[in-house]
C-alpha cells in the first residue's frame, strides 16, 4: 500500500458510510492490541474473569498506527515489542476491524438519524412489496410499512416514491428499522407543518386531531397572534395549501377549525359543517348534550356516524345530538340509514330493531318490517319510499292506535 492509500481508504469508506475516521482508526487499534494480546503476550497479559472469559487487562500496551503506510507498532513498558510476521496478522485484523466497525457505526448513525426524525416526515421510493408489506428506500437504511400503516385503497408500484412519518424506530434482527405510516394522525399535522410557514414558525399550532384514515380528518388549530387567521392560515389563498396536503392523503377530506378553549363551544365547531342550536355539557359523565335544526341533523351525524365519531375524539366528550324530538349519540345504531331520506325517528326504530343500512331494510319481509314497535303509517311511508317495487301492491292500512302516527 503506497504511502497515502491507507489513509485515503479509511476517509473514503467513513464518508461513505456516514461514520467518522477516528472510530475506525480506534477500533483497528483495539484489535491489534488484543490479536497481540492472544499470540504474542504471555500470561501477564491475558486475564480471566469470574465468567470464565477473557478480559482486557489493564496494561500499558499501545499502538501506534501509521496513517500513512498503514503500518502497525506494538509498544509495552515503552519498548517497541512488535513480533516478526506481526504486519501480516495488523492486516487481516485491520481488514475486519474496519469491516465490523463500519457496520456497527452505520447502524448507531442510522439510530441517531431517525430517532431525531421520529414524528418527522420522510420520503423515499418503493423498492419493495411482500406480503403487503411496503418497503422503502431511504437512502442509508429501509423503511417500513405494514398494512396497518398504510391508507386504504392506495396502491404502492416498486420505483414510486412515497412520502410517510416516522413511526418509530424499531431493533430488529439486522439492526435498527424504521417503521412508517400514512395513517397516522401525525402524518397529517406534519404535512400541514411543511405547506404552512406560520405552523413551523410556531404561530399557528394544531390542537388537536382527530382521522380516520382515507376518509375524513378534523384539525383544531389556535393562533398566538391575533392578526393571524389559524383557520385562513391552513386553508390557503383559493385553499392552495388544504388542497397539498389532500392530495397527498389521496383525496381525504379535511376539515380544519377553531380550537376554542369553551368547551361548549369547541364541540359547537367541531360537528362543523353542520349548525348548532345549543350545546349542553354534562361534566359528570363528559357528555355533550347537541341540539341542531332537523334539516341539518343528518349533516351532524354524518355519513355512518363518521361527523360526530371524529368531533367526539377531537374534543373528547362524548356528543349526543338531538333533532326533531330524537337523539343521536355516537355509535348509535340506525345513522347510515339517515342518508338515504329517512326521518332521524325513524332512522333511530330501525337501528333499535337491528337494521342498520338499506341492505339489511331490503332484506327484511315487509310484513315483519311492519310489526316493528313504533313505526307507525307515516313511519312506513317513509320505508315504503325507499323499499319501492319490494312492497309494490302492498296497501299500507291506516292503524291510527300505533305510536308514530
């Protein structure tokens, strides 16, 4: 090896693998003073310890290691006690020493670089999918994203590239990995922080969130500065920076509103778009007592509940919306059937009698639909006008006795 190729090679490969010149010249060190220790040295220099193992003794020999031939000086007591042969043994040592302590400086590098972008999001291109499993490429290690993490319906070709947060950073059996996802709540937050300046500038701070991944996301977001618009600030001129980060999401919707530290008024915002008439807190039980207009309950609930299910997480009390003499809570059986014309009444009898969606209505003889307690001639109007050609023929007989009418 000429006189500069030693050192050259040890700053090439430190640089290419991101580690320092100084941690595998220490380490190349270290092994030759233990290869000395295990060939060469007499008892005095091999310690056993109570494992039964051998341990570094506490000596004095050192190693001088010329950076510019590459050769290897074994010192004890001062004295230069290289054996003969020694350079052919410093090489085969160096070689896996420097081998070795690459790996295990690139995998302590890759834990010091991701566990600072935990939460952060990261991009990469798709190189992989097993399973379906996604695995990325993020330069000096791989991410993954198991199904779990991944927006439903999206679909991951090797070769595109792909953005997701950082997870967490997970040891696995080849070192450290770096889990990610695209449903993470977080995952949202951090896109807005790279569209919005006033978020990164910490002006504008996200509250709250609440998502359902590929779905529908709601965002309470505040201002420390009251010239700043939170809402305008994510929204965008002509809704520019809302409008990135849905297409990111793959068209998710997001709904981004006021935080309001009154609570009454925090809920009010969050079953947004829909109107609200009054909003009573039950501390107690955490309960929100919702009442809306009858037009605007099925905007409320949601498609499948979904409205107060995230405006329920996002505040945290649990919301119980009331309209037209009927109440609503989260989870309540019966809210799909809200969107395809039904009263909220009657919506709630069917749910109460375990028809939750217009499948499970149409599956049911209309002659024990009728005997449902509650629905009475105006009630099955309503049923009939969705049914249609089912009970075509079929005479609704007026029963005037019958609660509903």
């Amino acid at each position: 090896m000429s006189t500069t190729e030693f050192s050259a090679a040890i700053n090439q490969l430190a640089a290419e693998r991101g580690v320092s010149p100084e941690s595998i010249i220490e380490g190349v060190k270290q092994a030759l003073a233990a290869a000395y220790r295990k060939d060469f040295g007499g008892p005095e220099d091999r310690k056993i310890g109570e494992s039964g193992e051998e341990e570094e003794p506490k000596d004095d020999i050192e190693v001088q290691l010329n950076l510019d031939t590459g050769e290897a000086r074994i010192f004890k007591e001062k004295q230069d006690v290289t054996p003969a042969g020694f350079g052919r043994i410093a090489a085969q040592t160096a070689k896996q020493v420097i081998l070795q302590k690459i790996r295990e400086e690139e995998k302590e590098a890759i834990r010091t670089e991701f566990k600072e972008k935990e939460k952060s999001v990261v991009s990469g291109s798709v190189f992989r999918v097993d399973n379906g499993v996604v695995f990325v490429d993020l330069g000096r290690t791989q991410g993954i994203m198991p199904p779990s993490e991944q927006i439903p319906g999206e679909q991951y070709r090797t070769g595109a590239r792909v953005k997701a947060i950082v997870k967490e950073l997970q040891e696995g059996t080849r070192g450290p990995e770096v889990l990610l996802s695209r449903t993470d709540p977080e995952f949202v937050t951090e896109l807005f922080a790279l569209e919005v300046p006033e978020i990164s500038q910490g002006i504008v701070k996200v509250e709250a969130i609440a998502r359902e991944a590929g779905r529908r996301t709601k965002m309470a977001v505040s201002s420390s500065e009251e010239r700043i618009d939170p809402v305008g600030s994510c929204v965008g001129q002509k809704g520019v920076r809302v409008q990135a980060v849905t297409h990111e999401l793959g068209e998710e919707k997001v709904d981004i509103i006021p935080f309001s530290a009154d609570d009454a008024t925090f809920v009010a915002s969050a079953l947004s778009p829909a109107k609200v008439i009054e909003v009573k807190l039950k501390p107690k039980s955490r309960t929100a007592e919702v009442e809306v207009p009858e037009d605007q309950l099925s905007l409320a609930i949601g498609k499948e509940g979904q409205n107060v299910r995230l405006a329920a997480k996002l505040t945290g009390w649990r919301i119980d919306i009331k309209g037209a003499g009927a109440v609503f809570a989260e989870g309540t059986k019966g809210l799909g059937l809200l969107d395809q014309g039904l009263s909220a009444r009657v919506a709630k009898i069917l749910g109460e009698a375990g028809i939750e969606s217009v499948e499970q209505l149409k599956a049911k003889p209309f002659e024990e639909i009728k005997t449902i307690k509650g629905l009475g001639p105006k009630a099955l109007k309503e049923v009939t006008g969705i049914l249609g050609d089912q009970v075509t023929g079929k005479r609704v007989k007026k029963n005037t006795g019958e609660p509903g009418d």
